[in-house]
C-alpha cells in the first residue's frame, strides 16, 4: 500500500501517548524545540489526555490538540510492561478491544483533518493509532522510547517488533538496546537517535545552591541522593527507602516525581494487604518475582514508619529539576523495570555521578567505574553498600561526573540530532511527492 501523496504539505502531526509530564514528554517537547529552531516545518501535538496539553504549550509556546485513544492497554501489553494475568488489565484490555471501531472511527476523523505530511508517534504503545495511521496511507515515523520486554523467543516479543518495523515508514529508538528489542531489522528502517537535552538550562552556575538547599529543607553538611522517579514502583522506591536506612552518612535523599498517594484502609482491608505484601516479599526475595508493585503506595507507607530520622523528602512532581540536580551528590536510578534512563543523562549534563541498577536498557549507557556505579543486586541493602563506598569520595565523584558529562555531550547534541531526524523527514517527503 503506497502512502497517499501530499503536495506541499510540511505539517509533522505529533501524538504524545502520556498523561504526566516525565522523560517521554519532556524529550518530544525538546524535538519540537529543535525543529521550530532548525526547520520550517509546520508542527502540530495531539495528546491523549488533557492534562499534558499545558505541559506542551508552556514547554513549546503550541496549543495541542485531541486525538481520542481511551486505554492504550493493547500496545503495554504487546511491548511487555503489562500482563494479561493482571485482572485489571484485562479487563480493560477487553473494552478497548470492544471498542476499537469507534476508536478507530474517531482517530481516522481526526487524522483526515489534519492533513498531516507525516505521523510521528511518540511511543510504541501507540499500535491502534499506528494501524489507523496507515489504513489511511499517511507516512508514518514511530519514536520507539521503549524496550519491547521479552527473551529471544518470546513470540509476543518478536511479532510486536515486526509490526512496528512493518508499519512505520521509519522506527526511531532513542539508543541501541530499544533497537535490539525490536528484533532483526533486515530492511534498514530502524535508526538510533538519542535524546537532547539544552545544556545551556542544565548548568549549575544558575542555581543558587544555599537557597535551593534551604528550599528542599537540606542542610547545608548534608549528602545529598536524589532520585527522579518519585513514588514509583518502576524507579524503585521501595529499595531507595529500605536503603535509606543503611546509609551511614548524614543525607538528604530527596525523591522528585509523581507523589506518594496516601491511602485509609479499614482494619480488614490492612490485615488482607499485609498478606499479600508478605508473599510478594516472599517471592522477590526468591526471585520469583522480579519486582515489588503489588499494593505498591501501602508498601511505601509501611516502610516510611520505619524509617526513624527525617531523611527522607518527598518532592512531588517538578517542573524543573535543575535546582535538584544542582544541590544534589548523587543521583540514583534504581529502575525496576526495562527502560531508558533519561535522567543519568540529565544528572551527567550538570556533572553529576550516577548509581543505577542493573537493568535492560538501563545498564548498556553506563560505564562501571567509570562515569557511574551499577547495583547488581536489586535491593535496598546493596543500593545502600554502593552509595556509602562512593558518597565521602569526593574526587571520585567528580571524575564519575565529569566522564559522565562526556558522554552525554556526544550523545544528547541537540544540533546533530535533531538534523538527523530533519534528514529522515526529508528523506519519506522526497519519495512521496
């Protein structure tokens, strides 16, 4: 099926997927910057849900648009970060599947108006719009900021590759392992483009680091360990407390993103979570289980009543992390899950060390000894022994950041990559006009 021809148009149509701001939304917004800055072309965001549409108009000066996409279940489940024995899941996999005539009726409406020259999805999970997308013969680009879950002869794993190598005209990862992930890519259509990031904004020299410590209730002698993924279970949260408690230098461990939600539970319903978190335990620690997430805030809300000293400071959901980075030591990437660890490269930007887990998609961007520290073991007591090894070494900290810094500048060059994705435009605009 040939893509429809579009004379003179320029218009690049994005679809942004998420309804908080994070990594994904922040690294489009960037692609969005450097087009408005580098191109001419015209630049148009439809979101999927209405909280992001601020994000964007303040982060790109657009006014977003809608594009009707109720679940995004299929696509999470096909890229592996959900399961179908999860209830909830499908149960709500079953109502998009019921819906998807509608959906696609109503995505399809809102393509045709657009007239766009291409379609650039901003995630993998986008497969119902991908499809829709191409049953109208639109070009299409698909930004794959995910690792497609799974060992070498997952099924699931390999078909969601092939469709996503299939329907796009061009798949862009943002580093090698998402590519790997999609499987073997015989016809040359998969290219790796990393992120940006303004190193102009992520500049220490900006921040008043004595007011920003007092801000975030940070003594000016303590070590400072800060974690972005907030009260998630896929940036280890649990672990990040658990480790807090083994630390043996004064600190601050602030946690910066979406914000612990404290739940009331009747004496029953206490007692029944209790169980279960007591076999999860089980499990993880057997390894049964690769990661906490059942009950995950009442985990949370356990493990801080044990926590005796006020070292731990929850920031809730920021729009600018430069001033943490700024006052921060270390910063801590304990990701549970596979996926691509957008603020070591931050932290690195601002020369700053990194301590991770070791995880897929996570692991492959750090160089041990080098620009940062890998945890082996995913647990709060090792996370803890790395971070008291490192945290008094001050020169070591430093070599670790400015290595880092490195990395980053060559990696995350706004100039060279936002020209390769201007090249990769111009290259589908070329063979459809």
């Amino acid at each position: 099926m040939k893509n429809r021809p579009l004379k003179n148009s320029k218009k690049i149509l994005f679809i942004h997927h998420g309804s908080i701001p994070g990594g994904s939304p922040t690294s489009l917004a960037n692609t969005i910057i450097g087009l408005q800055r580098f191109s001419d072309f015209e630049i148009k965001i439809l979101c999927c849900h209405d909280s992001m549409k601020a994000f964007f108009k303040e982060k790109t000066g657009l006014d977003p648009g809608d594009i009707y996409s109720p679940f995004l279940i299929l696509g999470r489940v096909m890229i592996g970060c959900a399961s179908i024995f999860n209830l909830k899941t499908l149960y709500l996999l079953v109502r998009e599947i019921v819906s998807l005539p509608i959906s696609f009726y109503r995505q399809a409406l809102t393509l045709r108006s657009e007239s766009p020259a291409i379609v650039h999805l901003n995630s993998s999970i986008l497969l119902i719009t991908a499809i829709c997308v191409k049953l109208l013969r639109l070009p299409l680009v698909w930004h794959v900021r995910e690792v497609i879950v799974g060992g070498k002869f997952n099924v699931r794993k390999r078909l969601t590759g092939w469709i996503i190598r299939t329907l796009a005209d061009r798949v862009i990862t943002i580093s090698p392992v998402e590519a790997a992930s999609l499987g073997k890519d015989r016809k040359g259509n998969v290219q790796v483009v990393y992120n940006f990031i303004d190193f102009g904004h992520f500049d220490p020299a900006l921040i008043n680091l004595s007011e920003t410590k007092k801000k975030f209730g940070v003594d000016q002698d303590d070590h400072v360990v800060l974690s972005l993924g907030g009260a998630s279970f896929r940036k280890g949260a649990y672990q990040i407390l658990c480790a807090s408690k083994e630390i043996n230098r004064k600190c601050k461990i602030l946690l910066a993103g979406p914000p612990l939600k404290r739940k009331d539970r009747n004496k029953g319903t206490r007692l029944l979570i209790r169980l279960f978190l007591k076999i999860e335990q089980f499990l993880c620690t057997s390894r049964l289980k690769s990661y906490y997430s059942w009950f995950y805030e009442d985990r949370l809300q356990n493990e801080i009543k044990s926590i005796s000293d006020d070292r731990i400071r929850f920031i809730g959901q920021i729009d600018d992390v430069v001033p943490l980075i700024a006052i921060s030591d270390i910063l801590v990437f304990a990701g549970t899950t596979p996926h691509f660890p957008r603020p070591v490269y931050e932290a690195w930007a601002m020369k700053k060390p990194v301590v991770i887990f070791d995880v897929e998609g996570v692991s492959p961007n750090i160089s041990e000894g080098y620009d940062g520290v890998i945890v082996r073991n995913h647990t709060g007591t090792a996370l803890a022994q790395k971070l008291n090894e490192i945290l008094g070494n001050k020169s070591l900290l430093q070599q670790f950041g400015e290595n880092g810094y490195r990395k980053a500048k060559d990696r995350f060059d706004i100039d060279k990559n936002i020209f390769e994705i201007i090249t990769t435009y111009q290259k589908i605009l070329d063979q459809i006009c």
